[in-house]
C-alpha cells in the first residue's frame, strides 16, 4: 500500500478530530494492525505515478486516492487568505477569532463545532434549508445541540454569489444581502473525487479497480463495503 503523507487513514483520519467523533481512530487502527499481521507493507511519504506503477509491474491496481475540497467558480474564491476546512482540522491553518464557515454540510458543521469549542466565534452560511443534513440523525441531534450551545449563527437557503476579503456575498429569497467583519473565511463547500491515475494507466496492468471517494463521493460506510467486496473478488 502506497501514501503520499506520512500517515495512514485519509479522510476517516480527518473524520475523527472533532469533538466526540474520536470512536473513528479505531477501526483505523484494527485495519492497519491487522495489515501488518497479514504482511501488508506500508510505504509512507511516497505519491504513486504511472512511471512507479509501471516499474513495479502489478497484476492488480486499486485506486483509492479519496476526494479533494470541491472549490467551485464563485468571484474572490480563489482569495489565498481563505482556509480549507480540512487544514482546520488537521492543525495545518489556525483561524482567526471571528469565523465564517460557508457551506453547512458534515464537514462544515463540524469544523464549526470544533472552532467553536476551541474558542472561535462562528457562523455557518449554507444553501440548503438547514445545516448537516448529510448526517445520520442520532449525531446531527448532538451536533446541532453543541451548535446551540457555543452560539453558532446560522444563515440557510443562502446562495453565496461573490466572497469579500472578510465576507460573502449571498442571494436569499431572491434579494442580495452582504456579511462582513470577519478575520478567516474557511471553504466547506464540498468534496471532488480525486482520480489521476485511472486514465494513464488503463490498459496497462491486468486488474485495474477504482474504490472510494475516488470513484464517487459517498458516506464511508459505503467506500468500506466497496473496498471489501473488490478485496475478496480478486
């Protein structure tokens, strides 16, 4: 098994750091204990390219390089003081004092959660009519709890059209309003199925599998199934 970082688990990884989802680091540690009983190498810090791919000459290949932030082609996006919700959570970007988070889904509303808790004044601005609706309901009840309990403003059924150095512009009801007077932005807007390699090398390994994120975007309970079931068919 190949990773570019120096450490394994990926997005179930990140899933884990905010409040009251550290239950995640287990089974992350049952696979890899248990790869490591079933002769499993594991080499970090390394990218796989399709030159790599073909020097190792592999009968089967499975692509399960996950997804990326879904950055969409909105004016002032592309501002390099905004932060992505994700280096938020991994400690790689530390967030100013007062917050917005734009987009309201599991991973914007629990990187909410996890600012707030560490002292952050936050608000949420997301599209939809309510926020975590991609949540199983069990732990949207508790999210939402905390939520209301660290202060969180919410703006729904918003449609963010332009983003300001400190701000968004959004559409709601069909009238342009504006919200200013914050010191970090973060974008949490989405995931992107990240999948280089399929196209360079198709055709040129015997078995060739696309699992994950990689191959669509869904919940993890439904990449671990896939994953087992290409496991066991090759």
């Amino acid at each position: 098994m190949y990773e570019k970082q120096n450490i394994l688990g990926g997005a179930f990884r990140i899933a884990a750091i905010p409040s009251a989802k550290t239950i995640l680091t287990s089974p992350i540690k049952y696979y890899i204990i248990q790869g490591r009983k079933f002769g499993v190498e594991y080499k970090l810090n390394t990218e796989v390219t399709a030159e790599l791919i073909a020097k190792e000459r592999p009968d089967v290949v499975i692509l399960a390089t996950g997804g990326v932030p879904l950055i969409p082609e909105i004016p002032g996006i592309d501002n390099p003081k905004f932060i992505k919700a994700n280096d938020v959570l991994e400690g790689k970007a530390i967030p100013g004092y007062k917050v917005l988070v734009v987009g309201g889904g599991l991973i914007g509303a629990e990187t909410a959660d996890f600012m707030a808790e560490h002292s952050r004044k936050v608000s949420i601005i997301e599209m939809q009519p309510d926020i975590a609706l991609d949540m199983h309901d069990v732990h949207r009840i508790h999210l939402l709890k905390r939520l209301k309990e660290f202060e969180v403003d919410r703006i729904t059924s918003a449609r963010v059209v332009e983003f300001l150095d400190d701000g968004v512009v959004y559409e709601k009801d069909g009238k342009k309003e504006k919200i200013t007077g914050f010191d970090s932005i973060v974008l949490a807007m989405g995931t992107a199925s990240h999948n280089p390699l399929e196209a360079k090398i198709n055709g040129k390994v015997p078995e060739l599998y696309v699992i994950g994120d990689a191959a669509s975007v869904r919940q993890a309970i439904d990449a671990i199934a896939e994953a087992a079931e290409v496991a066991c068919s090759i």
